[in-house]
C-alpha cells in the first residue's frame, strides 16, 4: 500500500517534469526567441513578476468558473430526473440537448454578450452551456442503471417513489454523475475562458488576448499555466469529494 500511494504521489511530478523537459527541448532545438516560445524558467519569472496583476485575474477566472458550473449542476440534475422518469421528456429533451451541444460555443460568445452586455453574465452562460450536457447524460444514465435487486428490495418495502430515489436510485447513480462532474469542471475552466476572450476586462483568458495583441507571449503562456492549475486542482478536489462521498465506487473499481 505504501508502495503504491508513493508511485501515485511520485508518477505525476515525472509526467510534469517530462513535460517541462520536453518543452524545453522544442525551445532549444528551434532556437526560438521568447516572444514566439518562452522556456519554462521565462514564464516562471513571469509569474513571479506578475504576482500582483495574475493572483486578480485568476481570481475573476474562478468565480465564473465555479458561479457557471454550479448552475450546470442544478440544471443538469434536474433535467437527468425529467429524464430518468418519463420517456416522453426523454425523447423529446435529448435532441435538443444533442443539438444545443453540437452548436460552436465561440461562434455563440458575441450573442451572449450582445443579450447579456460585458459583466459576468455571458461568461458563466458560457460556462452553463458547456458543463450542462455532459452532467445530463451522465446523472440520467446513472438513475436508470438501479440494479434490478435493488429495485426489488424497494418494492418488496412499499417504499414511495420519492422515499427510493432518496435513499436507493440517486446513491447509487452518484458514481455516474461525478464522472460527468470531473468531465464537466474542465469544460467549465474553458467556457469561462471562452466568455472572457469576447468583450471582457478582466480574466485570465482576456490576458490572454490582451497579450497576443501586444505580442506578450510570455504573459500568455503564464496565464495559460495559472489555468492549467486551476484545472486540475478543480478537478481533484471533486475526486476528493468523490471519494469521500462515494467511497464504495473506488473498493468497485479495485
């Protein structure tokens, strides 16, 4: 056991590394200059340098973010229980879902702003429409994949419809709905980035545009890795929750 926490605390500062490694091989080998790819110690001075004007902007990155993704998880879920019980709305909202999720969200940002104007609004809008399809598919899938004896041990109760979903059908669909949780916090991160790329002051992705406009590339590639953090500590801390609310799911798996 010791053994194995150690490679998995071990194995992702390699794969980090190796990464760094890697991108500074490319640099070197092209000869680039920092205004077309910065190395890694560039944009770690950057970062330092920036340490006043970053930690704000990613600050506004986060709330979005979180403000958008919340939202998702509320609309979500309650779509996926239309769904889960009555075949009706399943049939009728999941074309619409499948349509709404093909649509180019770049191409929609300028039309949030126009509805919404340039605050927060079309950015966790943006962030909505990203995260909501994948948490419906996964929370409908999971609320009707009840195992059959658990449906049985239900009737077998006389328990009510409501007094079964709280107790059996969401429980056990809780595995499937983090797997659309983690799948939806990385989407989340990139529509609030999306959002904030069109008619924005402030945000990690307006930096971003802001600094290709003045050819700052090394402020672009630090804000790029101030998101990257921000991904994945998002995405692990819903694995922590995932695990400490479900903690069967992880002894299933093993």
């Amino acid at each position: 056991m010791s053994v194995r926490r150690a490679a998995a605390g071990t194995l992702p500062l390699l794969a980090a590394a190796a990464a760094l490694g890697l991108w500074w091989l490319v640099k070197w080998s092209f000869g680039w200059q920092a205004f077309i790819l910065p190395s890694p110690a560039e944009v770690a001075r950057e970062l330092w340098d920036q340490r006043s004007f970053l930690p704000g902007q990613a600050w506004t990155t986060v709330v979005e973010t979180l403000e958008g993704f919340a939202i998702a998880i509320g609309v979500g879920v309650a779509l996926a229980v239309l769904i889960a019980y009555s075949r009706a709305l399943e049939r009728s909202l999941y074309p619409v879902l499948v349509a709404l999720n093909a649509v180019p969200k770049l191409a929609l940002a300028p039309i949030l702003v126009l509805w919404m104007g340039f605050g927060t609004g079309p950015k966790v809008a943006m962030v909505v429409l990203l995260c909501v399809f994948p948490i419906v598919l996964s929370t409908a899938t999971g609320l009707t994949s009840t195992a059959a004896e658990l449906d049985e041990l239900v009737r077998s109760l006389s328990a009510s419809e409501l007094q079964a979903f709280r107790k059996v059908r969401f429980p056990a669909a809780l595995p499937h709905i983090f797997v659309g949780l983690k799948v939806g916090i990385s989407l989340a991160v990139i529509g609030a980035v999306i959002g904030e790329f069109v008619g924005a002051t402030r945000g990690l992705g307006y930096v971003i545009v802001a600094s290709g406009q003045n050819a700052d590339t090394t402020l672009a590639f630090a804000s790029i890795a101030l998101l990257a953090a921000l991904s994945v500590v998002l995405f692990y801390s819903l694995v922590a929750l995932e695990r400490w609310l479900v903690p069967w799911a992880r002894h299933e798996q093993t």
